[in-house]
C-alpha cells in the first residue's frame, strides 16, 4: 500500500477494472492506476411490471445486484418506488440496459446516462485538476480515493502542466495541404517540413517521447491532422504514442449537425485521447474568447472531462452541474424528460413570456453617459427568487429562500466565484499575471450562466420547465424596472435600457463616485448586484439602415473615459464581414476616439474621412490581401438543397465539386468575383487570380460600414461619399496619428477594445 498526492488529470471506463485515473503527482510523475466503481440505475412503472423485470433479471447471464427502493423525481410530490439495478463497473450499463430497455419499453428508467466523470464527483468530490489523495496497492489498485480541495477555490493549487502545440499555417489543411508544421514545448520549438511519407510522424514521436505533455494542443487536429498522421503509419500507436494509454489509441466522435436555438449548429469530427489531453483550437468552443485558463475553469466548475468540456455547449456544462446537484440531493435523473408543457391558451402565453425588457435608445451622439448592468442578472434573479421546476418562484421584495431548488443551489456557488472575480479584476495591478486568467475564467463562468437561463425552456432539458423560464425573464424586467425608476428619482435621464443594462446620464455626474448612491439604491430596491460598467466620454446609438427614424437596441459604440472602446452591431463585431472591411470601420472608431470631448469630434471629420480615402485606394491598388476580403457565412442546409442558392451556397458548391463534403451548420469562406463564378470559395484547391476579385462589392460593404461611424456626426452615406470625392487637403496620416511610419488599418487594429 503507497500513497500517491497529486492533481487528477484524466478519468475514464476502463472495462472489468473499473476506472483508470491519471494523476500527476507531488514529484512530477504520470501515473495510471484503476479503481472498482460500480454503477446503480433505476426502473420506474406499475409494481407488476416491475417484479416481471425483477424476474428476467435474476435468469439473465449476467444479473446486476437488485433492490428495492423509495427515490425522489424532482417533478413529483412524493418518492416512487424504484427497482434499484447494480452493476460491477460503468462498462457494464449499456449493454445492460439495452437489452432492458428493448424487452420492457414502458418503463420509465433513470440515472442511465450520466457520464462516469458526474458519478465519481458525486460520490468523492473530484473534478478535473483536484487536488487528491489516492491511496493504492502495488499492483495500482485504488483502495482509497480523497479529494483536498473544491472547484470554487478563487486560486487553486495548480499542477505543473506540460502543454505542446501542433501549429500549422491558417488554411484549413483539409482543402490545401500545409508545406510545414511547427512544435513548441515551454521554451522548445522547431520547425519541421510536412512531406509525404511517415517522416512527420516520428519527428512528433521524438517530441512526445521527449516532453511527455500532458496537453496537446493542434490546428485542425481533430477534423484534419491527427487522421492525416495515423493513415501514415497505418493507426499504429506504437509508432505515433497519442494517448498516454498504449492499450487505448483515440476515441473519435463523429461530425454532427443541429438545430438549436434557431440556427443550424455545426460540431466537427471530435478526437479524444486517454491519458493525454487533445484540443483542437479550431474546433474548440469558445476559445477565441477565453483560450486554455477558461476551458480548465469550465472543466473544473462542470467536472466535465477537459477534451469535452472544450468542445461542448455550455449548456452540456450546465447539464452535467445539474446532474451532479441532483445525484447529491437524492434527485432521480430521468433518461428522457416526461414532462411536457401544457396547453395554455394563447392571450394566457402572451401576458406570460414578454422576454426581456428593450427600451429603445435615444439616437445620436450622446456624452458623460454612465453605463450600469446587472452581473448575471437572469442567474442572480433564479437564485434570490428561487426559481426551479419543482418550486413556487418568488418575488423580488420576498425573503430570501430558506429551501432553494435544484436549479438555484447548481448556480449559487457558480456565481458567487463569478461576482469574486469581476470584482477581484479591477484591484489587481496591471501587471499582475492573474488579471488576464482571472478574466479567462470569468468569461467562462459567463457562458455558462447566460445559457443556464435559456436551458430552463430548452425541450430536452431534463430539469426544465417553461412556466421557470417565464418566470426568470419577468423576474428581468421587474428588476430593470425598479433600476429605471431609481435612476429617476435620482434625477438621471435614462437613455436606453437593454434586457440587464442602462444606459444614463446626469449633468453633475462624471466620476464612478458620482453613481455609487444609485448603484447602492438600486440593489437595495431590487436585492441583485449591479455594477457600473464604464462612463463613456461619448456614446452613438445608431438608428437601422432602413430606416433613420428606427431605432435599434443593440447597434452602438463609443469611448469609455480610460480611452477603451465599446462596440455592437457593427461589421467590427460581426463574424461573416472582411477583415479588411471590419479593421478600417475599428480604425475609424480608433482615430474618433483620440477626441477629449464630444464637442470636439467634428475637428476630427477630415482625418477620419482621409483613413477611408487610403483604405479605398489600397483597395484600387490591389494592396489588400485576398485573405483579408474573405466572407464567411453558415450553410443553412446541405448546399444542393438550395432552390435560391446564396452566395454562400454556390461557394459550397465549388467545394463538393472539388471532393470535399460542406455540412449545414459549417461557414463557408468566399470572395466576390467580377466574372463567372461571381463567387470563388476560399477552402477549395485551385489557386486564385487576385485579379478577379469584385472590388465595386467590397468597396460598397466599406462605404456602409463606414457610413454607421459618420451617422452620428451628422453625415448620411451620400453625404460621406460626397466628401470623399472632394480633394481635401490636410495634416499628412503620420501626423494624424502620432507616428513615423505609413499608415495601415491592420497595424492601427492591434490595440485591444472592449469585447
């Protein structure tokens, strides 16, 4: 018997043996050792029933342990009796309740399907990267397992992680092939050619050989890179040691699209490994915002597997939090949600679900406008009302709830870590290394609460409930409300209100101080935390491009008094605009920004309207690289279902014609073109004659980007173009801007704004 302290790295089935954990331990060692984890689920339904699988299970070749017992489902009053089925190690259930499922279908069953990861966190509070105790004999048998501390540590204790990359040139390699890949490990990193044969292959085997990360993380390596390399040595792990595991290669899940929330959903191809952690950056959710720190932070807050909690839904993330509060509180899991919603009749549905509450902006130019939001409001508001399925919600001006529901005690702890980092954020000095994982972790908390409001009314949710969903956005809007008349009776003029935001401003009101009695008032009115996000020097609130005398909730941008910069709505925010297009509307914002004060942007008009003259006549010259012209916008459906095809489409279909296989869900890259095809899609083989890019359509995209920055400042898109059209004469760009050197959109976009 020895005792290993370490950090739990890995945990998966591992057959007749159970689970294999991998720990890192205290002295820097990977080791593997098993542990016995038998496994219980249950069957609901008439008693007769009951006892005829009680029967077919005890003459079954290999029975499970039966019992009898008195469970809770959390959408009934009172416990239900329940055929308990026991068996030897998680491998063990599928197969099991296949057969069950298939010879008594009307049964109800529970705790089926929960990942082994949510059990054993149950049972002894692991999580990924716990700090444990494990307690093995010689031959690495767990006999004993102690978890030393809990995800809602602010800092942990963290283990010495060995990460390496796998880079490779940006196009995705799975329409042209990479002429090289590099490796970095900590200090170490080389480049290496990618040529035909298995010669890449060992140059990798030597690395992991050498390093032995314990994350790997690749450039299409799930969708592209790691099936290219296994073809190599023909899937030979001896060859090319991926997994830790040598008895265990990868694990692959197959490409998927889906429907969700109103969109087309694509996931590609996933690759696991075991004993080693695999992220595929380019396949990753969420990892342009909160990279490595916030999927560890997801992982650990989940207890999702670190390769699943990098490329699942959030709401997987809060799924499996539920789970796990249910498991501990006795709660049933249903393997399939029984619950339906009512009919209602329809007036009953429309005073019911307002969603959330949008005062329209007052549009134009705006200045000294203080910026207040809610933190988590819909959260907040589930947790203080108590909001849950099987409970009766609360108001704002009730007590706070001694009993909370399933629901709120999964948020709590979660928000609380939240609310601790945004507020621990602003205290740290600049250049303390833990603001920038403090704000990785906290975006990823974020995510996470924001969907667990919308997983309340998602159909397949297995603890949600439509009438809680309702009740959280009125919850919203009765909070928003009580912020709008508090900021009233203190004498601010509310601009424009946004689901968990104001936007307000007073004469004498130009300092954070000057709003801390309103902030305090507001969360003794409404019992929720609020804070001030910012005074802007200057804010625009934008009017829809169809119309001037519309208004639209979420089209703005200004400029905080620190000089950072706050944008919506606009080409510089949104994924499917140029590159090209979306850095010279952000260069535009930047140079405005440079402005002291509201009153003195129209000295600035000239200089603004001189960065877009340059901008169209690099566009003329040619001087725009192709790649920064791209497009990218989201199949709706498969490309040859189109009866209309869109720009988008016809591109998939140049992609399918070249052997590739566009799925709905997937963005597909493209360039206008002058002849025909008028598209040409970027991720296809053939090379591209710069020549034939349309610049007419990319230099209108510019002029209607550029025209929402000019709006506010009492120019329309005739006017602007107007004005570019006249030969001004001022101060040279250099000048303009502070610098020596020739001015370039890109190289003017490095400095960082406010996502």
């Amino acid at each position: 018997m020895h005792e290993l302290d370490g950090w739990l790295l890995d945990l998966y089935e591992d057959g007749e043996r159970g689970l294999a954990l991998w720990v890192i331990t205290d002295d820097d060692r990977r080791i593997c050792v098993h542990q016995s984890f038998p496994v219980r689920f249950y069957a609901a339904g008439p008693s007769p029933r009951l006892r005829e699988l009680w029967r077919w299970l005890l003459a079954h070749p290999s029975p499970p342990l039966l019992a009898r017992e008195e469970r809770r489902d959390l959408f009934l009053p009172e416990t239900i009796p329940v055929l308990s089925m026991e068996v030897p190690n998680p491998a063990a259930v599928r197969p099991l309740f296949n057969e069950i499922e298939q010879n008594f279908p009307d049964l109800v069953y529970y705790d089926v399907d929960i990942q082994v990861q949510a059990r054993h966190a149950v049972r002894y509070g692991s999580f990924p990267l716990a700090r444990c105790r494990i307690n093995a004999d010689l031959q690495g048998n767990v006999n004993g397992f102690q978890t030393l501390n809990s995800p809602w540590e602010i800092d942990p204790e963290l283990p010495p992680l060995r990460v390496m990359e796998i880079n490779l040139p940006e196009r995705n390699p799975g329409c042209l092939k990479p002429s090289f890949f590099s490796l970095r490990c900590q200090s170490w990193q080389h480049e290496y050619p990618f040529i035909e044969g298995d010669a890449p292959c060992y140059w990798l085997k030597n690395a992991l050989t050498k390093y032995d990360p314990d994350i790997l993380l690749t450039d299409f390596g799930d969708t592209w890179l790691i099936e290219d390399l296994l073809k190599r040595v023909n899937d030979d792990g001896a060859v090319l040691p991926l997994s830790r595991d040598r008895s265990r290669l990868i694990q692959t899940i197959q490409q998927k699209s889906y429907f969700s929330y109103g969109q087309i959903v694509y996931r590609g191809q996933q690759v696991h490994l075991f004993g080693r952690i695999h992220i595929d950056r380019k396949n990753a959710m969420m990892w342009s915002d909160y990279a490595l720190d916030g999927v560890l932070e997801n992982a650990r807050v989940t207890a999702l597997p670190i390769q699943t909690a990098a490329r699942v839904s959030p709401g997987s993330g809060i799924s499996c939090m539920q789970m796990i509060t249910a498991l501990r509180t006795g709660v049933l899991v249903p393997w399939h949600k029984q619950q339906v919603e009512e009919p209602r009749p329809m007036l009953d549905m429309i005073h019911a679900d307002f969603g959330g509450l949008v005062y329209q902006p007052t549009v134009g130019l705006h200045k000294n406008v203080g910026a207040i939001d809610f933190v988590s409001m819909y959260p907040a508001v589930m947790v203080r009302c108590n909001i849950s399925p099987e409970k009766q919600a609360l108001s704002l001006s009730d007590p706070l709830p001694k009993d909370p529901g399933l629901v709120p005690q999964t948020l709590a702890p979660l928000l609380k870590k939240r609310v601790h980092l945004k507020q621990s954020i602003p205290l740290l000095p600049l250049w303390d290394p833990r603001r920038n994982i403090y704000k990785a972790r906290a975006a990823a908390q974020k995510w996470l609460l924001v969907v667990c409001f919308g997983y309340l009314g998602y159909k397949n949710a297995r603890f949600g409930l439509i009438g809680s969903h309702e009740a959280v956005t009125a919850g919203g809007r009765e909070a928003l409300l009580r912020a709008k008349e508090a900021s009233e009776d203190a004498g601010f003029k509310v601009l424009h209100m946004f689901v968990d935001a104001l936007w307000i401003q007073r004469a004498d009101c130009t300092r954070p101080d000057d709003f801390q009695p309103l902030l305090d008032e507001v969360t003794r009115r409404t019992g929720l935390p609020i804070a001030l996000d910012g005074i802007y020097r200057w804010v625009a609130f934008l009017p829809s491009r169809a119309d001037d005398r519309v208004p639209v909730a979420n089209r703005y941008f200004g400029v905080f008094q620190d000089g950072s910069i706050k944008v919506r709505g606009l080409d510089a925010r949104r994924r499917d605009a140029p590159l090209w297009v979306a850095n010279t509307q952000m260069a535009l914002i930047e140079y405005l920004a440079r402005a002291p004060d509201a009153d003195l942007l129209p000295a600035y008009i000239p200089g603004a309207l001189e960065l877009l003259r340059q901008a169209l006549r690099e566009l003329r010259a040619g001087a725009v690289p192709p790649q920064d012209l791209i497009i990218s916008q989201r199949l709706t459906r498969l490309p040859e279902k189109y009866r209309s095809p869109s720009p988008a489409a016809r591109a998939a279909l140049q992609l399918l014609a070249a052997g590739k296989d566009p799925q709905p869900g997937q963005r597909i890259r493209f360039l206008f073109l002058y002849a025909r095809p008028d598209v040409w899609a970027w991720d296809q083989p053939e090379a591209l004659n710069p020549k034939l890019i349309d610049i007419r359509i990319y230099r209108k995209l510019m002029l209607r980007a550029a025209a929402d920055i000019f709006h506010p400042l009492g120019m329309d898109l005739q006017d602007m173009t107007l004005r570019l059209e006249e030969n001004v004469s001022i101060a040279p760009l250099s000048d303009l801007w502070g610098i020596n050197k020739p001015w370039n959109v890109k190289g003017l976009c490095q400095r960082k704004w406010l996502p």
